[in-house]
C-alpha cells in the first residue's frame, strides 16, 4: 500500500469512531439539531407575524417570514453542529486519546480528518432535519434542481470552514466545558447578519459588521438560490469566505494538534 493509502484507511477507521461515538451518545446529535429547530419555530409562530409583515416583499411572494428565515438557522444549526466538533476534539485531548493515537503506527493527520468528516457528515443530518421542518412549516422554495445542488455545495463549503474553525478551538480550549462555550459567538452571528432581518434595519455600526462579516454573504447566496431573491456578489464574498477560512483554521489546527499530541 502506498502512503495515501495508508492515510485513507486510517482516516476511515477514525470516521468510524466518531461515528460510532454519535450512534452511542445520540443525545449529542439531538441537541445540536433540537436548539435550531426549537428556534425556527418560535420565530415563525411567535415573532414571525410581525416580522414577516415588517420585512414585506424581501419574505418572499408569499409574504411568509419562514421563506426569509430558514437560510438563516440553517447557518445556525451549522455552526451549532462545529459545537459539538470542538466537545469531541477537546474530549479526546483532556482523555490523553489523541496522545495515545500518537503512539499508535497510524497517519498522523487521520485523528482530525476522521473529526472533520464525521462532524460535516453529523451537519448535514441537522442542515436536512432543518429543510425538512421548515418544508412542514411553510418554507417554499423555488429553486430547480441545479440551485439545490448548488446551495447544498455552498452549505458544505462553509460547514467545512467553520468544522476546521471548532476543531481548532477545541484543540486550544484548556478543558471540555471551555470547548463547549469558545463556538457560541459562531451560533450568535446569524442575529448580526442578516439571518433574521435585513441589515437595512440596523443602527450604522452593527449594519456595518453584519453586511461584512462571514455569514451574511452565505445567507444571501442560499436565499438567492432558494428562492430567486438575487444574489449580486454575494457568492464570490461568500466562497471568498470559505476558502479563508479554511485555510487559516486548517493551519491552525495542524498546528496547535502537533503540539498537543507531544505534551
């Protein structure tokens, strides 16, 4: 076997680990898929009347708050999902597992690629569960196939960033309880974007922040392609995005797991 073999197969075996772990502990899962869903249905049933009627045509022919809302805590259960990625990186560090592995004749990279694919694989469970409640709920889409595909592809790319971004913090965090808390911020930022109302809205400072920062361009893109609002530069701001993100979280994962495996 060449080396990329050995590297594939030891990921796999780590990908099977961690979904083993989610299998045994599902409470996990349905949690980080529970709070997004608890959320949506609150805005739509309780706020949404108001909002909805205050936004007008930006909800979409209908008029229906849902329609400009689920974007939105799709973004959130994603980031929802890196919290539960940073408790399981920082669990393996604190139990001396990924020391253990270190000694171990496997590829080194294998412990953090098996947490990236299972953690993508757990958000795009919740990103589904999301559409799905929302579909029961009221949300109509109009997107053709090809948009499907292509905002499924947009949610992956971002999932990734943000599952590189978690392992990260939870190679970092000093403890589980500390890992569990430093992606909050994350689950947060849909509020100051525009997740749950336009930026138009907002005082000149936060409307400055929430039409730059990350999620804002990835909401828009996947409201574009869902429902045929336009999505200008949107997509390049949000792949732009992406590709930063990954990069600078993947660097820094790599790192901060050298150093950690040799303490």
């Amino acid at each position: 076997m060449t080396t990329m073999s050995y590297a594939a197969r030891d990921s796999f075996t780590m990908l099977r680990r961690n979904i083993r772990r989610m299998r045994r502990y599902p409470s996990m899962t349905l949690m980080l898929v529970g709070i997004p869903v608890v959320l949506l249905l609150l805005f739509v049933y309780v706020f949404g009347g108001s909002l909805g009627a205050g936004i007008g045509s930006l909800a979409g022919e209908s008029g229906d708050y849902v329609n400009y809302l689920t974007p939105g805590i799709v973004l959130m259960a994603i980031a929802s999902a890196g919290q539960g990625t940073a408790i399981s990186v920082a669990l393996d560090r604190s139990e001396g597992i990924i020391a253990r592995f270190r000694t171990m004749a496997i590829a080194r990279g294998a412990v953090l690629t098996g947490h990236v694919i299972g953690s993508l694989i757990q958000m795009m469970f919740c990103v589904v569960v999301i559409i799905g409640v929302a579909l029961l709920v009221g949300f109509r889409p109009n997107a053709t196939f090809i948009e499907w595909m292509a905002a499924f592809g947009m949610i992956s790319l971002f999932g990734l960033a943000l599952t590189w971004l978690t392992v990260a913090l939870g190679l970092v965090s000093s403890s589980v309880e500390t890992a569990s808390n430093a992606p909050m911020p994350l689950i947060l930022l849909p509020f100051l974007g525009s997740g749950f109302v336009p930026t138009d809205s907002m005082p000149t400072a936060i409307r400055w922040f929430a039409e730059y920062q990350p999620f804002t361009p990835v909401i828009e893109t996947l409201r574009g392609l869902l429902l045929g609002s336009g999505i200008g530069n949107s997509a390049l701001l949000a792949i732009a995005w992406c590709i930063g993100l990954t990069t600078l979280s993947y660097l820094w994962a790599v790192r901060r797991f050298a150093k950690a495996a040799i303490r």
